[in-house]
C-alpha cells in the first residue's frame, strides 16, 4: 500500500486511510496472539486471591460504552458478586472479547442484555443481542485460531482466546443462536466458571 501509494497509483487520502486501516488490523493481531500467549503464562501461576467477575464485567461494560452509545443500543446489564479464583486480567479479557463481539454484530438501535448469575457452586455469564447469530458451517470451526470469516471474531482470535481462558479456569462456553436456521433472532453467548471457595478472601482491586 505505501508502494502503491508513492507511485501515485492512489490519491495521497486514500492510501493513507488504507494504510491506517492496516496497521489498525496488523496491531489487534499482535495484540491478540500476545494475549493467547499471556493465557499459558497465567495458566501456570496460582492466583493469590479471588477476584469479583461482577466488578470486572461492570469495569470492561463503561469502557465499551462509547461504543454502546455510538450503536444507540437497548443496553442493560445485571450483575451478582461472583468471586472466581484466576487472575484479573482472564476474566477482563473474556469478558472484553465476548461484549467487544456482541457490540459489533448487534444492528443499529439493537438490543444487548447482560446477565451474571451464580448457583451453589458456579457463575454463569449469558451475554444475548439480536445480531445475524452464527450459520452451520461456521460452528464447525467456531473456535480455531484464524479461522477465516469466522463470526464474532475480527482476526479469528477472539473466540479462541476466550476458550482458553475458559479452560484453564476449568469452565464452559457455548454460542447458542436463538430462533432457528430460518429466522435466527440473535445469539446468547454463555460462560460457566467455577467459584471460588467460601472461605477465600476476594480482591478488593481486580
């Protein structure tokens, strides 16, 4: 593209917003294979306190928020204390990835509800919006590193880091489209994580 665009091949403009484009794109790559790696590091260092999955979803939800403006989305989110034993940068993560997703794929004036629960022994994320959902095809590969085209991912990265984290926590995560192939009326995204014990002490400061 710079080639192209000192040949004169492009207007000056042009070329300079596709190459900002790429370097936009080029960066969210390094960015998420760094994350990927992050995610075996953490996975071998106990984490010395439990940290607030709610404290940390409602941190990552104002940070998006100018995004949820600029989309004019029905946005609400409901939250319970739910102490997990990880480190704060997994759960942050997780949860950026999959609300980033869900933000980008939701329509214009579209709606986006957030759910986190808990039960006697686990917390259960249910992030559900009303974009295109996913089709078969997709599925069959919903989680592979670059998989091309793969929905609610930009780079092909983003779901294959929130499986890993989900697995090192020992946990679950399922995309379910809700509706049927015909009329798909949108796609809640749910992740089950194991709490922390009673007796642990929750960091105050995730």
């Amino acid at each position: 593209q710079v080639q192209s665009a000192l040949r004169g091949d492009v207007e000056a403009m042009h070329g300079l917003h596709e190459i900002n484009h790429t370097v936009e794109r080029a960066t969210q790559l390094a960015n998420q294979m760094l994350s990927l790696a992050k995610v075996a590091q953490l996975a071998q260092e106990k984490a010395a306190e439990p940290v607030d999955w709610a404290t940390v979803l409602r941190g990552v939800a104002l940070d998006l928020s100018p995004l949820i403006a600029d989309k004019a989305l029905d946005f609400d989110i409901d939250t319970l204390p739910a102490p997990i034993q990880t480190h704060a940068w997994m759960l942050s993560e997780l949860s950026r990835n999959l609300l980033h997703n869900a933000i980008r794929y939701s329509p214009l004036q579209g709606k986006l509800h957030v759910r986190l629960s808990t039960d006697a022994g686990h917390a259960t994320l249910v992030i559900s919006d009303n974009g295109p959902g996913i089709n078969s095809e997709l599925r069959k590969r919903l989680f592979q590193p670059f998989s091309a085209g793969q929905a609610h991912s930009g780079s092909g990265l983003g779901l294959a880091i929130c499986l890993e984290i989900t697995h090192t926590l020992v946990g679950h995560i399922e995309l379910v489209n809700r509706g049927h192939d015909e009329q798909i009326d949108g796609l809640d995204t749910t992740v089950r994580l194991p709490l922390a014990t009673p007796s642990a002490k929750v960091s105050a400061n995730p």
